[in-house]
C-alpha cells in the first residue's frame, strides 16, 4: 500500500507545515513515510510543492507524474500546475479563486472538491493550510483517521484551539461542497 499527497501552495502558506502535520499523523499510525519539499522562491511569494508518501515500505520521497492519490492546493493556481501528477482517480482539494480557473479545475478535475477561502480567512486567515488539511481528513483518502490528525494538532505548541476549530471547518465545509 502507498498513498501519495502532494501539497501545492505559495511561501507563507504553511505547505511544509502542513506535510509535517500529515507525515506526523501516518508516523503516529505505524507507516513509513518519505517527505521533500520544494520550495524556490518561496519567501518571496514563489511556489512551494511538498510530497508526503506514506506507505509500508516507501523508499524515495518524490512520487511520479500521475501517481497522487491526492492533490491539496492552498492557491489554485499552483493546484493547477500540479495537476500531472494527479492520478486519474486522485482527488483534488483547493481553494476557490478567479472564476475562469474554477471552471478549468471543474472541467479537468472530475474528483474535485473546491472550498470557499472566503468562510475560512472570515474565522481563520493564517489556518488556511489545516482548514484543507481538514477538508482532506474528510475525504477518507488518508490511510489513517482524523483522529491521528487531532492528535498531532492537539501536540503543536501554539494555536492548537484556533488549528483544532479550523480543522473542523475544513471537515464541515468537506460536506458542504464534495
């Protein structure tokens, strides 16, 4: 068995923090797990693409062009530019944004879930990143529970009530938009 996760985003979005967040839960379950980042120009705005392989016996962290079983974007636009590596049956989970690429991710995407950042950044606006997160531990993909999530949130040393509140945002907005 081998999950493959790719996060996409820009600097400051907490894509690295939020491959932590995942690897950390698989760890606490019992799998091996291989993690890089990408990550550029990313104090500047650039991109940053993170991959999370989880698995029994996982021995490189980079995962091939179409093998993600899941594709997490904090910024569409970097969700779309990663999209090759999307597996036909991967699911997609994004941010909203301008209406001509929505329409481009709802064409291209037939598993796609697209979360309104707006109801997010009203509550949360620098938890954006555990809101999806969230939103991905609905989905049912991970291959392990929310509860290993929780219980890796429930161990960070600053904001866990805000990133516990935003996780179940994530989780309700999951059923509101899947």
């Amino acid at each position: 068995m081998t999950f493959n996760c790719l996060i996409a985003g820009v600097g400051g979005q907490g894509t690295v923090l939020a491959s932590r967040l995942i690897a950390a839960a698989a760890m606490k379950r019992g799998y091996d797990v291989r993690t890089t980042e990408t990550i550029g120009m990313a104090q500047r705005g650039g991109s940053v693409v993170s991959h999370v392989r989880i698995g029994d016996e996982i021995y490189s962290p980079f995962m091939p062009l179409g093998s993600a079983d899941m594709l997490i974007g904090f910024d569409p636009t970097e969700a779309v530019r990663q999209l090759p590596y999307l597996s036909g049956q991967g699911k997609l989970i994004t941010c909203d944004g301008a209406p001509e690429m929505m329409e481009f991710i709802k064409n291209s995407v037939p598993n796609a879930v697209i979360v309104p950042s707006k109801q997010i950044k009203e509550q949360y606006a620098k938890m954006i990143n555990v809101a999806l997160i969230g939103t991905a531990a609905q989905s049912g993909l991970f291959p392990f529970g929310e509860d290993a999530m929780l219980e890796v949130i429930s161990e960070m040393k600053s904001f866990s009530k805000e990133n516990k509140e935003s996780f179940e945002l994530g989780k309700k907005l999951y059923h509101e938009q899947a």
